[in-house]
C-alpha cells in the first residue's frame, strides 16, 4: 500500500516535467536569406557557392542549408545539404559550400535554409 502512494506520488510529481519537455514553439526563418551560384565539377559533381545573411538583431546557429537540383517540371533529381559553421551573426552573413551529385539533367536549383535556431538571450 505504501509503494502505491509513492509510486503514485513520484509519477504525479514527474508528469509536468513530461509535458513541458515536448513544449515546441517554431521559428521562422523569414530574416534569414540564401544567395548562391553553381558552378559544375566534372561530369557528376556541382557544387554550390553562397552567403546566408540575417537581417535580425538576433545570432543565428545551427543554420542548415538545403540546396536541390530540379528537373523542368520542378521534381527533385539531386539533393545536398551543408552546416554553416559557427553562428550567422545579426546584420550579418556567413558562407557556405555544398557537393551534390548530379545526374546531369538537372535545369535549375533551389538553396533554401532547412534549420536554424535564434540564440535565446541576445
């Protein structure tokens, strides 16, 4: 009887924590802007040359770029992502350089950032 109490206790006492452990509040990335240009590396590699610039007071880190080779109706044929080293400072940039594999046939690609997190506390 007594370890039913405190084992009804312990989980009464761990549920809040279970709940604010799955609290996900989303960030856009609406400050954040990728330029780029391509460049083809024989007849199977193109790599990717850009800048991801933030336009917020805020320091970004984590950043990941995602960049797809795209076919004339849009479907994605290849695809490469890179990390951006270190933190996008704010009102500032960071470079980035991404290898993909290409089949050849690709027409035009699209470089986007897939994941991000603002420094909290800035």
């Amino acid at each position: 009887m007594i370890r039913r109490a405190v084992l009804a206790g312990l989980l009464a006492a761990l549920l809040p924590l279970a709940g604010a452990a799955q609290t996900f509040t989303p960030q856009s990335s609406a400050g954040l802007t990728v330029s780029f240009t391509t460049e083809r590396a024989g007849g199977s590699r193109v790599l990717v040359f850009g800048d991801i610039r933030n336009a917020t007071n805020t320091p970004a880190e984590h950043v990941v770029i995602l960049a797809e080779g795209l076919d004339e109706g849009g479907r994605v044929l290849s695809r490469g992502r890179c990390y951006v080293a270190g933190t996008v400072p704010p009102r500032g940039s960071a470079p980035f350089e991404i290898r993909l594999s290409s089949g050849g046939s690709e027409k035009k690609y699209r470089v986007q950032v897939e994941a991000f997190q603002f420094l909290q506390g800035n």
